[in-house]
C-alpha cells in the first residue's frame, strides 16, 4: 500500500510540474509575442468586419504590470485608402494571453464585446 500511495503522490508531483509549465507557456513576456496572440485572435475573435489575414500588425501603446495595450492595424491597399485602419486599441494579459478591449477613459482593459462573424 505504501509503495502505491509513493507511485500516486509522484504522479501528483509530475502532475502539477506540468501544469506549471503549461501556465509558464501561456505567459506573455515582450510586445511581439503579445502582438501575435492579438493578430490570432483578429482571425479567431472576428475582430475586424472581413477576414484580414496576414495583413494585421500592431501598434504599440504601453504597457503596466498586468498587460501589453496595442493598437490593431492592418495593411492597406489601394482601394481601401478611405480612412482610419486602426481596428480598436486592445489589451493582451501577461499572465496568460487572453485579449481584451483597452477602454482609454477608464484606462482599464475591459471584455470584448461580440463580434458578429466576417463579412463576405
């Protein structure tokens, strides 16, 4: 009995190592890699009207101690010179690099809204 319960208290410890490296994993660390979550979750999240893969980039806007504030952007072409390409100012969480919205009047990162899906 002594030698199952050893087997099970390693396996807890084996256990919670892992889960420490999956947490470790998800950690945000520089404004690049926040920059690809938020450009993932453009694509995932709808986070623009239509499907602008591989032409979203990230303008950066600070940070404080909780998460990187960036503004969404896309590369325009020609006839689409019409206006602002700032799709919303946005806050990537270090600890685990979920997206929010950055309210800049409450200067608080807040849950993002739904986003209806692309338009065609």
């Amino acid at each position: 009995m002594r030698a199952f319960a050893s087997c099970g208290t390693v396996a807890a410890l084996f256990g919670l190592l892992a889960f420490a490296d999956a947490v470790a994993e998800d950690r945000i660390t520089d404004q690049l890699q926040a920059c690809e979550v938020l450009k993932k979750a453009a694509v995932e999240l709808h986070l623009s009207r239509h499907d602008l893969s591989g032409r979203y980039y990230c303008e950066a806007n600070g940070d404080n101690s909780d998460v990187f504030i960036l503004g969404l952007r896309y590369i325009t072409t020609a006839d689409e010179m019409v206006g602002s390409n700032l799709l919303g100012w946005f806050a990537v969480r270090r600890a685990d690099g979920t997206v929010l919205e950055w309210d800049f009047e409450q200067n608080q990162a807040i849950p993002l809204r739904p986003r209806p899906p692309f338009e065609q």
